[in-house]
C-alpha cells in the first residue's frame, strides 16, 4: 500500500511497451506503476518514476522488487517458475500465479493441458530426437511446425519443417543447443483470431470482441476488432472457450487466446476454432481497446490483479490496429516531423509510441483507427503506421 494515497502497489516485472501502457492505465487509478526493468531507458522505465533495474531470472532482484508491493504481475512470460513459487511461499502475491502461469511459458505444458481438458487442439507431440519429427511428419503430412517449448515471441522460436531431411538437420541442431521442442501439425486456416478476456480472483470474467489477427513474418502486426464476418455463435464460442480456460487454470488478469480459424462462417456443431497459443497479460491483439473499448485491457489487467470489479468490455466503436515497426532504414526524418505529417493528414488516427530507439522489425508503437472494419479504415491504419515507420506514403501522398 501506497502510506501517501492509500492505494495499492502494483509491481510489473519487466519495462517494456506493455509496462509502459500499463502505467498509463495506472495514473488514472491514482496508482504509480512500479516496474522491475533490465536496462536504463526501457519503455516503461522512461515513465515511470518507481522503476527498479535487475534481471527477472535473478530471484534477489525479484525479492527486493516485491518488497513493498501488493501484488507482483508481468509484462511478459520469462521469470522462472521456481522463482515465482519461491516467491509465494514468501508471502509475495503473484498474478496469474505460477501455476497459471506454466501454460503460457510453455507451449507443450499447454497443449498437454488443452488436450485434457479437451479443448481443441492440433495434434502434437514432444520431440527428444529427430526420429520423433521425422514419424510425426510421416503420419501427419509435411510440413509440420516445430516450436519451441519456452521463450519464443513474435515467431522466434517457430520453424516450418517441411520433409524429413530438414527435420533430420534442424532438430538435432536445436537440441544440441538445449532448445526443448515440440512439433504440431499445421493446421489449415481461413485467418487467426484472438479471444482477450479478463478473469479476477474473485472469478469474475469478462470478453472483449473476438478480434482478427493479421501477421506478417511471424509479427501481429495488424488487428481488426471486431473480427470481421465472424458469426455471433462463433463469437461466443471464442469467448467462453476462453472464459473456460481462464477458470480451468485458475488466470488471474488479462489473457489472451492465439485462436486458428478452420473454416469460413461458424454455425455447425464443429466450432471451426483450434487454439494456438495462451498469453497471461496484455496483449498486442488487445491495444486497440485503448480506444476503441470502454474499458482497456491495461486498466482491466490492473482491475483483475487487484481484485476490483472488472469494467465493462463493451466496443465505443470498432477499430483497426496497426503495428509501427522499425523500417529496414531507418528513416531520416525524425519521428517528431513524422508526426507533425500525420496529424495534418489524419487528425483521427490515435497514435501510441513506445519510446524506443528505431530498429528494423522492432514494435515501436501501434496506430488505432476507429470507424468501420472494412477496406477503407484498413487501408487508413496501414498507411499511418507506414509513415510512421518508414517516413514514405506508399500511395504517393504529397506532404506539400
Ligand atoms: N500449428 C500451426 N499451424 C499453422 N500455423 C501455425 C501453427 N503454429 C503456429 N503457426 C503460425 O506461426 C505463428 C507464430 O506461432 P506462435 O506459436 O503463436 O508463436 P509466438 O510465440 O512467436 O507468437 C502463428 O501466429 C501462426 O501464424
Ligand atoms: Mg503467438
């Protein structure tokens, strides 16, 4: 508790984009986000005040860190369990709890978990030798998608395997480097949703819309909220699916569902629907709640962590996200005349910087446009987040 304000103290472990928005969040709860980061100059580290530096594997630097706060939630999914349940015994709150937790840092401890509860997943198995890829393949079809089991994001850690020979060359080359696997099948899909919902201890739930995810390389990098076309009884498929899996592993905050949409339409007894991957905090497939929802997913992580009542995940409109990523050169003008640029062509477009330094790929902010999910907004969204990034308007726009 904060003596000064008489209100809880929040820690996140880790400084990123999401750190950052978080503590936007923050603010108007009257809170001070406190944040755990690696280095100096850390998006969220660059805003707020209570921001402390060590390693989330280093479990002193957790302890010190915990000291102090009401409850200790994260910005991503790399702290070790064992710290985490060391952490608890402490008397240190956790939330999602390591036990949650497990399933979104490890994608076969999911899986196992899914298939028991059976949820629909691909089929999938562990892979200890290249002899399990290579018979996975044979019986499933080429190619298969081999992942890694811990650490990967934004398609690191994912690998088409597309004959046996590859399978013979890369999983002995991965697990040599001490790379836990997994192989699932690919599964065939019309497009990639996202169920983000909200669950609190107190095991109240909440959904927002079921979105639609558009990656590029491995990278979300654009989401159309609602997800256009989606059926309602699809919809609501998504989202007590994903209700169900926040109750079932008993999901403190914000989670978000990877969902594989299997066929058009919706309506018949098979949901169409397979999951893909859990995440257990905000998620780039919930930024365009920030205005595009009543309530946002970083206020409603905070909400669910503190056990308050959740807010309401009604859309204010629909909306398109788009992703700001570093260009492949980074531009000359400076982000500040880019802005002044964008503005003076789309007074609506909302615009989040992360304020990190410009790196090809790198998520350095995101564009929401509001207005309906079709050609037009779409277009506007990408076009946005493409003068933000690479300083060009790639349908010619003169800036004079
Ligand atoms: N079993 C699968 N079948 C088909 N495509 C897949 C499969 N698993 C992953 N992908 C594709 O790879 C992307 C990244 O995989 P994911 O497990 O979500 O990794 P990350 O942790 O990097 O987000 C997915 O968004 C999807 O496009
Ligand atoms: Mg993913």
């Amino acid at each position: 508790m904060d003596t000064s304000t008489g209100l809880p103290v929040v820690g996140m472990v880790g400084g990123g984009q999401l750190a950052r928005m978080t503590h936007q969040a923050a603010i108007a709860l009257g809170q001070s986000l406190r944040v755990l980061a690696v280095g100096e100059g850390e998006a969220a580290g660059l805003v707020t005040a209570a921001v402390a530096h060590g390693h989330h594997t280093d479990l002193d630097a957790l302890r010190t860190f915990a000291r102090g706060t009401d409850v200790l939630t994260f910005d991503h999914e790399h702290v070790p369990g064992e710290h985490l349940r060391t952490l608890v015994d402490e008397g240190v709150v956790v939330r999602p709890g390591p036990g949650a937790l497990a399933y979104a840092q490890n994608k076969l401890l999911m899986r196992e978990r899914m298939a028991s509860l059976g949820l629909p997943n691909p089929a999938f198995v562990e892979v200890t030798q290249a002899s399990d890829a290579v018979t996975f393949g044979e019986d499933h079809g080429w190619p298969v998608v081999l992942k890694a089991a811990t650490g990967g994001y934004d398609g690191k850690g994912v690998w088409q395997l597309g004959s046996a020979d590859e399978a013979r060359v890369l999983v002995p080359e991965l697990l040599d480097a001490g790379v836990s696997l997994l192989l699932e099948e690919r599964v065939p899909m019309v497009r990639e949703l996202s169920a983000l919902v909200a669950r609190s201890p107190f095991g109240q739930g909440a959904a927002w819309p079921v979105v639609e995810t558009v990656q590029s390389e491995g990278i979300n990098t654009e989401v159309l909220a609602p997800a256009p076309g989606l059926s309602e009884e699809r919809m609501q498929q998504a989202q007590d699916l994903a209700l169900r899996i926040a109750e079932e592993l008993d999901v403190a905050g914000v989670m978000a569902v990877e969902l594989f949409e299997t066929s058009p339409g919706g309506g018949n007894s098979d949901s169409g629907l397979v999951i893909n991957e859990l995440a257990m905090r905000p998620h780039n497939s919930g930024h365009w709640t920030m205005d595009g929802s009543r309530t946002s997913q970083f206020e409603q992580h905070l909400r669910a962590v503190l056990d308050y009542p959740l807010g309401t995940t009604d859309p204010l409109s629909p909306t398109v996200m788009a992703n700001v990523l570093g260009a492949p050169e980074t531009p000359t003008m400076s982000v500040d005349e880019r802005l002044h640029h964008l503005y003076a062509r789309y007074p609506d477009v909302k615009v989040h910087l992360y304020g990190k330094g410009e790196r090809p790929g790198r998520k350095l902010g995101h564009v929401n446009v509001l207005g309906p999910v079709d050609e037009t907004t779409r277009a506007k969204a990408r076009m946005a987040a493409h003068w933000l990034s690479a300083a060009e308007w790639p349908d010619g726009y003169s800036i004079h």
